[in-house]
C-alpha cells in the first residue's frame, strides 16, 4: 500500500507539472487525437463504403480498431513509459535507476505523465461507444465482462510485447528500433480481420508475433467468428489470459535481463 500512495503521490505531481504548461498540455492531448486519425478513416471507409470485409459485416469488423485502440490508450496511460527504455538505456539514465531505493521498471512508468493517453482514449472510447451502437448483437453482462476483460488482456499483450524489446535493449541497445517496427505492425494489421490476409501472414501474426490476441481474437468471440480463426475457438476465447500470462512472463523475462545488465558499453 505505501507503494501505491507513493506512485499516486508521484503521478499526481507529474500531471501537475505538466499543467504548468497549459498551450502544451492541450497540444500533446490533439496529438494523441490526431495521431488515431487513420484509424477514423478506415472505419469511415468501411462504414461508407462495403458492407462485409473476411465474411464479417462492417458493424463487426468495427469492434476490431475499437478494441484495439482503446486497449492501446490504456498501455500508453498505465504502462506506455516502456517505449522510453531504450532511450533510458542508450543515454545510461537506467544505471541511476539502479541505484535507487525503488524498482526500475516502477521508476520508468513514474517519469512523466502521457499527456497524450488523454487523446488516445478520448477517440478511442467514441469509436468503441459507435462499434457498440451499430453492433446488432444483445450485449448481456456476460459479453461486457468479457470485452471489458478483452481490452485489459490486449493492454497487458501490448505491454509484453514491448517489455520483450525493453529486455532486448538491455542487452542490444540498437534493439530500440524493433519498437518503432512493433508499433507499426500493430497499427497496420490490429485493425483487420486477419482472415483476409494470406494464411502464412496471418499464422505469423498469430503464433509468430501474437498481435491477434490483441483485438481480433476477441472481437472474433465476441461476434460469432470465433470458429473461423486459424486457431482453436478455446485459444481464441481465452486471450485475455493469453494478455495477462505474456505480461508476467515478460516481467519475469525483465527481472532475469536486468540482473544480467552489465552497463550500455558492456
């Protein structure tokens, strides 16, 4: 408990300062809005334009970018500092973090307040209020949980994925770059039923490169596509623990690298 009143204490004061600077507090919330402007135009494209994409109706297809995006909003809010650790590592800002009397990786999630999280989940809960509106399913409690448990599993899996890069970059601090090449992947494919990309691309976004745990999966369930995934209907149900279980593997994965951290120059 005093570890999350410290933690409040300190994100608090960094939302704080970053109030300090109102002209660009609001600048960094539109840049987090903009920067999901493609996201908003594929799904104008999609409502406007077809009626079905993969044997999904466009209703359907819709709760994929929203899943994703708001999953997305959430890791850049909880546990978006992650993206900085290869910075932190290139400029040997992670060896003072080592002597300090807190955590590391709490120390890198405590640096500064996602201003532009705000922006990100503001568009993304519109287009995941618009995905249920049109949505023709009856959304009992039962399927709420689950797409509230879906979200939470895709936040955790972006965060694992990215964690994996992190602990590369203990290691290789070059492997900074595969993160930029992680969030473009995401932002390509995480918005497409993958049944309607070759089936060697779709089993490597798959088992390869999980980003189908993400959104596809349980937009999949959720919509009665689950059986005509490329895995089974059990393993496509059960992403969000798919999220939770990569993420304590990840962490278990940090723990072991920065043990074995011997310094940026080796």
């Amino acid at each position: 408990m005093n570890a999350v009143r410290i933690a409040w204490r300190v994100t608090r004061l960094n939302f704080r300062a970053q109030l300090e600077y109102r002209s660009e507090f609001l600048m960094m919330i539109a840049v987090g809005a903009i920067w999901q402007v493609s996201v908003l135009v594929f799904a104008t494209v999609l409502l406007t334009r077809f009626t079905a994409m993969g044997g999904w109706d466009s209703s359907d297809v819709l709760l994929i970018p929203a899943t994703r995006m708001l999953a997305h909003g959430l890791f850049v809010l909880v546990l978006g500092r992650v993206h900085a650790l290869g910075r932190f590592i290139q400029e040997g800002v992670i060896d003072t973090y080592l002597v300090r009397p807190m955590p590391v990786h709490r120390q890198v999630q405590l640096q500064f307040f996602p201003t532009n999280a705000i922006g990100d989940l503001t568009v993304a809960a519109g287009l995941m209020v618009g995905a249920i509106a049109r949505s023709d399913l009856h959304w009992t409690p039962g399927r709420i949980t689950y797409l509230v448990a879906a979200v939470l599993g895709g936040m955790l899996l972006e965060a694992a994925l990215f964690t994996v890069v992190a602990c590369a970059s203990l290691r290789f601090p070059a492997a900074d770059y595969w993160g930029r090449w992680l969030e473009e992947l995401l932002g390509t494919f995480g918005s497409y039923p993958l049944n309607v990309l070759p089936r060697a691309v779709g089993g490597l976004l798959t088992y390869g490169l999980p980003l189908a745990f993400v959104a596809y999966f349980p937009a999949a369930v959720l919509t009665g596509h689950g059986h005509d995934t490329l895995a089974p209907y059990w393993l496509a149900a059960a992403s969000p623990l798919v999220g939770l279980l990569a993420y304590l593997a990840a962490r278990l994965l940090w723990k072991w690298s920065l043990n074995h951290y011997t310094g940026v120059n080796g």
